[in-house]
C-alpha cells in the first residue's frame, strides 16, 4: 500500500484490559479507574511553573539525540494534563453524592485561558470532569465543546495563565514516513511518561465514537497505552502534530500500532469548539440520500434527497427525489465527485466539504438523468 493510501480501521472502545491471545481489536486509549474518585474541591495550584525549580543537569555522553529528545519532554510536559471523568451517584442512606470514576486519560493545554484539549471518548461516559495539571493541582473542568465525529472535545479550567503552558502547534499536512515522534502521556495513569518512535503510515482512516470515519490518521510505532488518549504527539522540535487516540493491539497494551488524529483536524475543530460549543457544518444546503439506500438503489454517488430553499443548492437548481405520474419516487440529482475526486459515500461528500470551510468553493459533478456536468458553488456555514 502507498504509504499515504488509504486503509479504514474501526475503532472499538474497550476499556477492560483482559482479552484473548491472538484476538486483534483497535482500542481507544482510556484506562478505566479502579481505585475511588476524590470528593474534594478542586485543589488550587501551589507553584507557579514559572518558578519550578530547574531541571537537573544532564550527565555526560548523552548523543545529540538524546539531548534534544530530553528537551522536548522538559519543555513539553508542562502542557500535559490528566484528565478524569466521573458519574455522580446519591448514597441511598446518606443522600450525599459520591463521584464514581469512569475511566481515564489525558490532554494538553491549548490556551493560557484555560482550554485544556482531549479525545472525545475519554469524558464522554462521565457526568463531571477532573483535570490535574502538570504541578499536580486539581481542577473540575467545564466541557466547553465536543465533537464525537473526530473524537474531540474542549474542557475549561479556572487555572492562573501563569499555571498554563500552551504546546506550540505544528502542522500534519507534510509529514513524512520515516520523521521522528515523540508521545507524552498518562499511560495506565502514571505520571508524564515519554515514548519515542516514527511515523509508520499516513492517510489511515479511524470510525469515531460518532461512527463517521476521521480521515488523515497517523500511524506511529511509538509506544502508546491505555491512559494516553487525548496525549499529544509531537515533532522532533516539540510541536504538536496529532493527539493519541488509538492503539491496535492483542493485549491492550503497546504492540507497535498506534493512532493519533492530525493536528490540522484539531486546529480547524478547537476554535469552533470554543466559540460554539460543535464544529460548524459546512454545506451547500442539501439533505443527501443514505448510502443504504443508494445500495439498494444499485447507484454510484450521493443522491440529493432535498434541497433547503434560499442555499447556494436551490440557487444552482439541483434538485431532489420526485414523484413521477404513476406515483414513482425517482432520482433526480446525485453527486459523484468534488473537485474531480470521486464520491462514493455521504461520509465522503461531508469530508469533501469540511476540508474546505464556509466561504470556499467546491466544483461538483452531478449526474441527471444519466447526463453528467460540472458546477461550481459556495460553501456556507449551515446551522
């Protein structure tokens, strides 16, 4: 396979560790807690990171390599936090209200206004949310946004700017097999752990909690585990090119293969999440046919089943399914490619629309009546 080609692999959420030998199955990356959940208030920072004290001294021999790998994690684990959701349940007797963990993982500072960033998957069983930062202060966190669809979600803390240290943010769009990965974690919820390893492959696809695929997917060999979802992955200069997610393995632990959501996908989504709460939905204002049908119907594409009125669709004059005289729902018009790549699934039609954005254009190929032809419209934001 090309190393940027495409291969689907499903993401199944176990959380327990046990399973059979030989037994493969993708995991999500959430550890769940066996020990009591704290009840207490969130536990206020004591020392300024600002003035932790130093590092100590490296010892001699140390390559190049290994100096600048030690770099990355002193100055990159500052932005690592652990992150623990939990279900609220009343004592029958008591009537207080006890916080039950429901699993576990970790996250990033995005901001110094407090935007801590996870996987989706990690706090979506839990009713309330529990934050430590890297100088071991608790925070309960608000969940500012969420989007299942790419397993990401956006938590605010009430922390001082000067407990925060934001991660520079890379890109993915250029990375190669082969370049150097660094993952930074919680793992089976230890304290920051460092893993070194490369990138294995490009362009994998992963089914979100949400159960549409997130394209783009990095492949790493660098050890990842339970506990190191929503975890940064970093360049060899610690910038932030994806965020751990998932592992294929026999175990539930490590065995070579990892996934991590690009950061392009999560510095398009995060901003979204914080101003609105879900990303926006991108589109030219049609209601698309399922896939399911579109089977049964023995047809390539995405039919169009309706358009809103006043969307750049009505305005184009695309149309949707109609009603012949003998009382027939018949096709109208279905789309088979954007930008001349082809179409093969509603999924695909709405990655081919959120890759570009509100205010961009998208050239279609729309089949009618066995008759093809290209047109060009707007994409606009849709509520």
């Amino acid at each position: 396979m090309n190393a940027r080609g495409t291969s689907k692999v499903g993401i199944l959420c176990l959380l327990a560790l046990g399973f059979g030998a030989g037994q493969l199955a993708p995991r999500l990356l959430g550890a769940r807690q066996t020990v009591p959940a704290k009840s207490s208030p969130a536990r206020e920072a004591t020392l300024d990171v600002a003035t932790r004290p130093a590092p100590p001294a490296l010892p001699q021999g140390l390559t190049d390599g290994e100096r600048r790998d030690i770099e990355v994690f002193r100055n990159s684990s500052d932005a690592v936090a652990y992150i623990t959701s939990v279900a609220l349940r009343r004592d029958f007797f008591s009537m207080d209200v006890m916080q039950i963990p429901q699993g576990s993982g970790s996250g990033f500072v995005w901001d110094r206004q407090g935007h801590i960033v996870t996987n989706f998957h990690v706090i979506a069983e839990g009713q309330a949310v529990r934050v430590t930062l890297a100088d071991q202060s608790e925070w309960d966190a608000q969940v500012v946004g969420v989007a299942p669809d790419k397993d990401l979600a956006v938590l605010h803390v009430d922390a001082q700017p000067s407990h925060l240290v934001p991660l520079p943010i890379g890109s993915s769009h250029d990375l190669v097999v082969g370049q150097r990965v660094l993952a930074i974690g919680n793992p089976f919820g230890l304290d920051h752990s460092l893993t070194i390893g490369v990138v294995s492959a490009l362009g994998r696809e992963l089914t979100s909690p949400s159960g549409r695929l997130i394209r783009d997917v990095i492949q790493t060999d660098a050890a990842i585990n339970p506990g190191n979802s929503g975890g940064p992955l970093l360049d060899s200069s610690g910038r932030l090119i994806a965020i751990n997610t998932a592992i294929y393995s026999p175990s539930g632990a490590n065995a070579g293969i990892g996934f991590a959501v690009p950061v392009d996908t999560v510095k398009r989504l995060v901003p979204q999440l914080i101003e609105r709460g879900r990303p926006l939905q991108t589109g030219i204002g049609i209601v698309p046919l399922s896939d399911r049908w579109m089977e049964r119907l023995g047809l390539e594409g995405v039919a169009i089943r309706s358009v809103s009125p006043g969307t750049p669709a009505a305005q184009a004059g695309l149309q949707g399914l109609r009603t012949t005289a003998a009382g027939r729902i018949v096709v109208s018009d279905r789309i088979t490619a954007v930008d001349g790549k082809p179409v093969r699934s509603v999924d695909d039609l709405l990655h081919a629309f959120e890759a570009k954005g509100p205010g961009e254009k998208v050239t279609l190929t729309v089949v009618r009546d066995d008759r093809a032809r290209d047109m060009t419209l707007p994409l606009v934001a849709l509520e």
